[in-house]
C-alpha cells in the first residue's frame, strides 16, 4: 500500500493515468467504429442497389413514355405525351403504379383504374390452402412490394415530392368521422358523389368512385396530396394531415353503413329514390288500372 502511494506521487504518475485513459478508450473505440463503418457502407450500398434496380424497373416499364430520364416526352407538333416526373414524389408513383393506372396502356382523356402488372402488383392473393402456392403467392408479392418501393425511390431522388404516408396518418379508426364527412361534402362531394359513388366530368372524365374496397386508405391520402389526373391538389395548408384522416375515416365508415330500404339505388340520395318510387309505383298503379278495366261486367239479362 505504500509502495502505490510512493508511486502515486512521483511527478509523472498523472501522465501515466491519463496515456492509459486514451489508451483504454482507443481500444473501445476501435472494437465498435469497425462495425458501424461497415454497417453504414452496406446500407448505403444497398440504397444504391436498390435504386439501380428502380431505374431498371423504370426503363423497362415507364421510360417508352416518360423519357430515359423522365423528362417527359412530346409528339412532333409539340404537344405533351407523357408529363415529366421529376419532383412528383414517391406518393405520386405508389398511387399511379398500385391502382394499375400506371403503365397506362391507351392514353386517352382519363387513365382509368386496372389490375397492377405482375411486377408491381401487391394485392395478389395468397391465402390459398397449398402450401406449395401459399408460399410461391407471398414470394410474388413480396417480390412486387420491393419493386415498388425501389421505383418509389429512384423518382424521389430526382427531386422531392410528397412522400407515402405512415400507417398511423391513415388508420381511419383514428380519424373524426363527423369531421370528416363535412370536409368531403365541403370539398369533395361536388365530383364524387357525398357517398363516393363518383360521377361524369367534362371532356370524357370522370370522378371514380371510392365506395369500393380496393380503394385504399393510403391511396386516398396520396390522391388528396398529389392531385391525379382532373383532381386538384388539396395540400397541408388546405387540408391539414388531421383533415385528411377524417375524410378517409367518413369513406371508410360510410361503406360499412347499412342501406335501410334495401337497395342502395347507388347511394346517390332522394333523386334516384324519387324516380324509382315515381316509375315504379306510378308503373304498377296504371297496370292495376288497365287490368281492372279491362275486365267488362256481364250484361244484365232483360226480364
């Protein structure tokens, strides 16, 4: 014990303590810098395959339209193609390419919606009972979901745009309902019907309906941030994200709404219910007519 107290108060003891301190941490250091370096060099090695394989997916399927470098690409009078999808976004490409309207196979006044081509299409089913199918089923979707994303990711880095939403921003279970169907009747109904149904436009388009389940909520998020085809672009000034949930939550909730009378006539409220009563009723008044009529009383005999 004496021996360490002696050594302790030599003049150079402190020197000693503090080369071993740098020491101690230069060898915790070195352990653990190694690993992060190489995780960093492998994630950005796959970011950039990953892109690569994008842009492969790109000029396979988009690019005949869309140019090389998605510039865009007009006809020889001058007159726009295909737009230019340089700063649209990844919400841009997941609404176009998951609804199947992208690749568009015969432009013409609205794309309409379609089955995804194989390679993106991410709704294929896959709970069958064979193993064998099962299995090859979710390889496939699996397969498309990355090509998505790896499109998704190549457009986004030639510039920006509206990102794919979060789960939790479209969970229509934590969205205000009677909020939401006020916004939609506010801004939406006037195209789409205050049900969804949709209806016509002018110059050959139209407002599809979102009454169906193949309508996503993430799909509506997107459409409301990008503004597809004729819709205009409701952005976080016009509608705040939490406007947006609720207007997802009315659709959702409104398509879970039972139909009273029977028959929804299109949900399109008292007017196709009013042409219905009118045509139907009025109808079978005026057969009761005739066929009461129809029948002509037996002469009395004269006595």
């Amino acid at each position: 014990m004496k021996r360490i107290t002696a050594w302790r108060r030599r003049p150079w003891a402190g020197y000693a303590v503090v080369l071993a301190a740098l020491a101690a941490i230069g060898v915790v250091y070195a352990g653990f810098s190694p690993r992060s370096d190489r995780a960093e060099a492998q994630s950005s090695a796959q970011a950039a395959q990953d892109l690569k394989h994008g842009q492969e997916l790109f000029n396979k399927n988009c690019a005949s339209c869309h140019g090389l470098n998605a510039e865009g690409t007009k006809d020889a009078k001058g007159k726009p193609i295909a737009p230019s999808l340089i700063g649209v976004g990844a919400a841009s490409v997941d609404f176009q390419v998951s609804t199947g309207r992208m690749p568009a196979m015969n432009p013409g006044a609205q794309v309409p919606r379609k089955e995804p081509i194989p390679d993106f299409n991410t709704s294929i089913k896959t709970d069958y009972e064979e193993p064998e199918k099962r299995e090859a089923a979710e390889k496939q979707k699996a397969q498309a979901e990355k090509n998505l994303a790896d499109l998704r990711a190549w457009i986004a880095s030639l510039g920006g745009g509206p990102e794919v939403p979060p789960a939790s921003a479209v969970d229509p279970d934590k969205g205000d309902v009677a909020l939401g169907g006020k916004l939609f009747r506010t801004n939406c109904a006037q195209c789409h019907n205050f049900t969804g149904q949709g209806g016509a436009l002018t110059g050959g388009k139209y407002a599809p309906p979102l009454s169906g389940d193949d309508v996503t909520p993430t799909q509506m998020y997107e459409a409301m941030v990008t503004g597809p085809q004729a819709m205009p672009v409701f952005n976080d000034t016009t509608l705040t994200p939490q406007d947006k949930q609720a207007i997802i939550s009315y659709l959702v909730k409104t398509r879970e709404e039972p139909n009273p009378g029977g028959n929804g006539l299109g949900r399109i409220g008292p007017v196709s219910e009013g042409l219905a009563g009118w045509l139907i009723g009025i109808g079978l008044l005026v057969l009761a007519a005739m066929w009461i009529t129809a029948k002509k009383p037996k002469k009395l005999k004269k006595s």
